[in-house]
C-alpha cells in the first residue's frame, strides 16, 4: 500500500492521470485505490475510487472505509467514546497497515491537500518517478503475501 500526498487540491488528479498511463503500460500494477482530495474549508477529506486506471483486483468499500475511518475520524471518535485507539490500529496492523503507517498519512493529508492510496503488485519506483515534479510525500506499507491474503479474504 502506497499513498502519495501532495500540498495541491489538483496534483491527485493529475497523478492520477500518470498512474493510469503507467498501469495501461505495464510498468504498475494497480489492485486498487482512490484519489482523495481535502478543501481547505472542509471538515474532512473527499475520497473516490480510482477512475483512469486498470483497477485488477478491488478490496471492497469495507476496506476502504475502515482505512479512511482509522486515518482521519478514529481519533475524535476515541476521544468522544473514550475507546483505545490502539485497538483499531491493531485491526489494522493484521492486514499490513500498521500504527506508523496510518500515522504517516494522517500527517501527510489535511486540509487543502490530495493523494492517492493504491494498493499495487511491486515497487512503486515507477509511479515516484513520474510523480516527482508535483513534490508528493509518500507513505508505504509493504504487505505480505499472507497479510493481503488475510484483506482479500475479510474485505474482498
């Protein structure tokens, strides 16, 4: 899993773009992912599923929700619940996303901000490459192969 941020509302987008041009080529395979973009003025992010590119294995709604829920809304919910955040993020961490990772995104994506979180087959050296000159900050989590069996087999 590999989420690039970027300090643009628009660079998502366009990443989006170069990372359809590369998995039609070849060079990336994409399982899943979405685009996000963050308003400025808005109270949370806006996430969509990937469009320009050759999704090949998606991991469901669930996943991503319970991602996007861990990132960005579980601490106000801890907070008001009185719950241990720790336990989401052990939920998490059994399917390959551990503690430091959701912590690297939620710093890495805010307010007036986008990325993409894709969840790929290989390096993403390609996809870094191209995306270079929209400046991203890039936060990865290497899945096992028994880890992604494990989010197939709940979410997909």
């Amino acid at each position: 899993m590999t989420v690039w941020a970027f300090p643009e509302l628009d660079a998502a987008r366009k990443a989006e773009q170069t990372l359809g041009t590369l998995s039609a080529s070849g060079a990336v395979i994409v399982h899943d992912g979405l685009l996000i973009t963050w308003p400025a003025k808005r109270s949370a992010p806006q996430p969509r599923r990937l469009q320009s590119v050759a999704i090949t294995e998606a991991a469901g709604y669930a996943f991503w929700g319970l991602l996007l829920g861990g990132v960005f809304f579980a601490p106000a919910l801890c907070k008001l619940s009185g719950v241990d955040p720790a336990a989401l993020g052990e939920a998490l961490a059994g399917v390959g996303l551990p503690g430091e990772f959701v912590l690297g995104v939620r710093r890495a994506v805010g307010p007036g901000s986008s990325a993409l979180m894709v969840l790929s087959a290989g390096e993403p050296a390609a996809v870094d490459r191209a995306v270079a000159g929209l400046r991203p900050a890039q936060v990865a989590a290497e899945l096992t192969p028994a880890q992604r069996e494990a989010l197939y087999e709940v979410f997909g």
